[in-house]
C-alpha cells in the first residue's frame, strides 16, 4: 500500500518494517522448536531444534551458555527424563 503526502508528490509506504533485534527471532524460533520437539519427540524436530540452536550461535545471537542449555534439555530428552524435568531459574 502506498500514499502520496502533502510534502511530496513521490509514492512512500504506509508501514514500516519492525526493528525486532535478531537475538529476539533467533529466540523465537528456537523456542518453537523446543516446542515441537517437547510435544513430538521424533528425530525430525531434533534436528530441527539442534539446527536452529547450531545456526544461532554460529551467527552470534545465541551465547554459549544458551546452547549449552539447549543441548542440557535434548540429553535429558534422550535420558528419557519425565517432561517436567526442567524448572526454569534451576541449574541446568
């Protein structure tokens, strides 16, 4: 969609695009993988999980620590540990 305004005959957009921080949308999609592999267990979401967690610290949004938590979670997965294993602010 675009508009002309007063103080210019030249077409401009109406919206602009949001400045979400790249930390922010790493963290959202690794989350929702998370959640999917939570919910599914299967070698698919795994991969997807660890692909996302591997992607984000190579491009150094995610800090060791952060994957360093992701694979403590994916080898309590693997341990067959009950779901609620994990309690958030709880060493790792």
């Amino acid at each position: 969609m675009e508009s002309n305004t007063q103080s210019s005959s030249t077409a401009k957009p109406t919206t602009t695009a949001t400045g979400h921080s790249p930390r922010l949308l790493a963290i959202g999609v690794i989350g929702a993988a998370l959640v999917d592999h939570q919910v599914h267990r299967s070698a698919t979401t795994r991969a997807r999980l660890e692909g996302a967690a591997d992607m984000a610290k190579r491009l150094g949004v995610l800090d060791g620590a952060e994957a360093q938590l992701v694979a403590t979670l994916l080898a309590r997965y693997e341990a067959g540990q009950p779901r609620g294993a994990f309690a958030p602010g709880t060493q790792a």
